[in-house]
C-alpha cells in the first residue's frame, strides 16, 4: 500500500504539485493515507475504523485515531458521523 502512496506522491513531483520541501516524505505519506482514510469514511460507511486501519497500513487503530485526528482536529468516529449527518452514540 505505501508503494501506491509513494507513486502519487512522486507523480505529485513530477507535476509540480509539492511545494513544501520542509516536510518530510513520511508526511506525505501520512497525508495521503488520512486523504484515503476521509474518502473511504464518506464512501464507505459500513467499513469499521479497524477495517480503514488495517487497509491503510496503520499498526493499530488507536494509532490511526491519534493521527487523523492529529491531521484533521477530529477523530475518524466524528468525521464519520458529522459527514453523514448521523448523532454520534452517547459517551457516558
């Protein structure tokens, strides 16, 4: 899978589209992972965030979490809920 993101990533050079040569090439790698992550979290709803983990190549889910969340000022639950208009389950 990180073979697939080091493509576009290198596509994305080749185009002119990476300007940030302060960022490290794992960051961008990371960034599109959590891109992946939002498309399948909209396109997807019935996969699970371990499902998105796991596909993405994350280690674990909570690692997952902290860095989408670290990238996009939510978790993947919350993003989940908030683009599909679903009410979040309560947490007691």
């Amino acid at each position: 899978e990180d073979q697939n993101y080091a493509r576009q990533f290198l596509n994305d050079v080749e185009n002119g589209l990476v300007i940030d040569s302060n960022k490290e090439f794992t960051d961008y790698i990371t960034e599109y992972k959590i891109a992946r992550a939002k498309d399948l979290l909209f396109n997807q709803p019935h996969l699970t965030i371990k499902e998105i983990s796991d596909e993405l190549g994350f280690d674990n889910q909570h690692y997952f979490a902290r860095i989408f969340k670290k990238i996009t000022g939510e978790t993947p639950s919350d993003y989940k809920y908030r683009v599909h208009n679903y009410v979040p389950p309560k947490k007691y």
